[in-house]
C-alpha cells in the first residue's frame, strides 16, 4: 500500500515515521517539500505519488497566533484539506487529524464524536472548516480523527516545556481548571496505521490516552516521573492557579474529554492510560 504523509516534521508526523508498519511504502513529505496552501503543489505532487492513502498530519498549529494571524491558519486548516481533497482521486482515502479545541468545554462529560462543535478559538474553528470539508466531499472512504494534548520525546510541546522549566525555576504556576487527557503522539500514530490499515473504517473517531486531568495534574506527574527516573534532580513547588490567573489570547474549552469507545471498537485497539504512556516516553527520554 502506498501513503503520502504530510507535516513530516512535525510532532505526529515524525511518530508516524517511526511507526510506520512493515510492507508500507511512505512517502513523507515536510512542510518544504508540500506546501498544503499551494493547490498547485499538491495537486502535481498527489498525482505524481498516486497515494493509496493520503495521512494528513500537517496542520497551523499555534492556537494563540492563530487568533491575530487567522488568514493563516484558515489557509492551512480549511483551505489545505480543499487542496489535499481536490488532488486525490475516489479511491484515495484521506486520514485527517483534529483536535478536542473544537469542542466549547461546557459538557460534563466525554464528548461523543457526534456531539456538536462550537470552537471557542480561531485554530478551533479552523480545524473545524477543514472538517466540514472532508465530510462534505469524502466521507465515506475516509476518517477524521480528533485527538487533544499531544507530547512525544521531541520538542514544543507542554512535556518538554514542564521539563524545562522544573530544571530552570524556583517553583511553576500551572492551569488546573482546564480539564482533558494528555495524549501521546506516538500512541496516536499506532492508530493512525491501524485506521489505515482498515478501510471499512470511515467517519469521525477519537484518539486520546485513557483517564483525564488537567495542566496541573500533567505537571505534577511530569515531577514525578521526573524524578523517579533521573531526569530531574530536584523537586520544585508546583501551584494550582485558575485560567483566568494565566490569561492567553485564545480561549480554551474548560473540558475537552473525548469518548473514545466507538473508535477503541472500530479500530480493536485501546490507548493506554495517560500517566503509562507518559512513564513510557520520559523513561526514553533518560535512556538517550
Ligand atoms: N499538538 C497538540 O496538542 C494537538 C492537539 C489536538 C490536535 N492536534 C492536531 O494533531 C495534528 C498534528 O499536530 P502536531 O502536534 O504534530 O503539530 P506540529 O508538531 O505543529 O506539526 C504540524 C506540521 O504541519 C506542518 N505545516 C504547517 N503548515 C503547513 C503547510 N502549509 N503545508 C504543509 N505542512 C505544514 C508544520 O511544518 P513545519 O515543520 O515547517 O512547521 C509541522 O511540521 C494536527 O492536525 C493538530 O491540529 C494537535
């Protein structure tokens, strides 16, 4: 089978890399060599692959920038997924990742993946367009799958700021009344593969660890960890402080938990819950 993956570079992309299963030829392209803005680009590079299966891992992804630089992540997340849909024929299925952000944080419990969308932020509701138009032109051969609060071993994101900041600080104030599941890009990409591997499967899904939290709750495992395995040497005081103490240009839902058991069904597979997936990915961090 062959895949054309987008957002090689990035953090899922890069997993997916890793990942990927015996037998499958990948094609991973970064953000250099496939521009999604580009319709011209796209188009001359998905006829020139003729994917099988296009993993759309790329994505405008700075949920703060995004709501003073909105053309962008609009060109990105809406208009992108229009020029990855135009380019590919109707035997090509599309594996589209999302995000909990489109959801307003009001429910109390996990939102099913037909709940309804009601973006709080620009990055939100740009995820939610490139959505709209993958369901509208594609949706029975291919899958949108919204994750939440991804981390790997690499750079840029919450895990490898925490790490820094305990090495780096006296002591760290963290959001603890925001509410969603940590989840593991590497975890992610091993469902990305089996979606990919199984054609009937079509529609939206939710990929997250298991379990829920918040910032502060991720932190303060983040410590733990840390320290049970060498990669911090000293404990630093953490603080619970509200959303409103930490005020950021994008509003975030207060409660992002997703409802995953259609998707653990569909795909026969189950995550992992989110403090083991941790544990797994800063015992590779000390073991390098
Ligand atoms: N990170 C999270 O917490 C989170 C949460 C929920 C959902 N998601 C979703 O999960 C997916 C993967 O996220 P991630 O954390 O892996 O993001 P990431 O690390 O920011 O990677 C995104 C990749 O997209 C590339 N990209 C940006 N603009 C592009 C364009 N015009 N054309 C082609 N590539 C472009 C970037 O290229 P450069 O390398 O050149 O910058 C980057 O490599 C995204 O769909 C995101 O919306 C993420």
């Amino acid at each position: 089978m062959k895949i054309l993956l987008t957002g090689a570079n990035g953090q899922l992309g890069k997993q997916v890399q890793q990942l990927a299963p015996p037998g499958m030829q990948l094609v991973a392209l970064t953000s250099d060599q496939l521009d999604l803005t580009n319709a011209e680009q796209v188009q001359v590079l998905v006829r020139h692959h003729q994917p099988d299966v296009v993993i759309n891992a790329a994505a405008y992804t700075q949920v703060d920038k995004a709501e003073s630089e909105s053309g962008f992540a609009f060109a990105v997340n809406q208009h992108g997924v229009a020029n990855l849909v135009n380019a590919t024929n109707a035997n090509t299925r599309l594996i589209h990742i999302s995000t909990d952000f489109v959801f307003d944080g009001h429910s109390q419990v996990p939102y099913p993946t037909n709940a309804i969308p009601n973006p709080l932020s620009v990055y939100g509701q740009s995820k939610l367009a490139g959505e709209q138009i993958l369901q509208q032109q594609v949706s029975t051969h291919s899958c949108i799958i919204r994750t939440a609060w991804l981390y790997s071993a690499g750079s840029k994101n919450f895990l490898h700021t925490m790490l820094q900041l305990m090495q780096t600080r006296d002591s760290l104030r963290v959001v603890a009344d925001q509410r969603g599941t940590p989840t593991s890009a590497a975890g992610l990409a091993v469902a990305v593969w089996r979606a990919v591997q199984l054609p009937q499967v079509n529609g939206i899904l939710h990929w997250t660890d298991e379990g829920e939290t918040t910032w502060y709750g991720f932190a303060c495992e983040i410590q733990r960890l840390g320290l049970e395995y060498g990669l911090l040497q000293e404990q630093v005081p953490i603080h619970p402080i509200a959303t409103s103490d930490y005020p950021t240009p994008a509003r975030r839902p207060a409660y992002s938990v997703l409802d995953k058991e259609s998707t653990f069904a569909a795909l026969g597979l189950r995550a992992l819950p989110w403090q083991a997936a941790l544990a797994t990915v800063i015992r590779q961090l000390a073991n390098n």
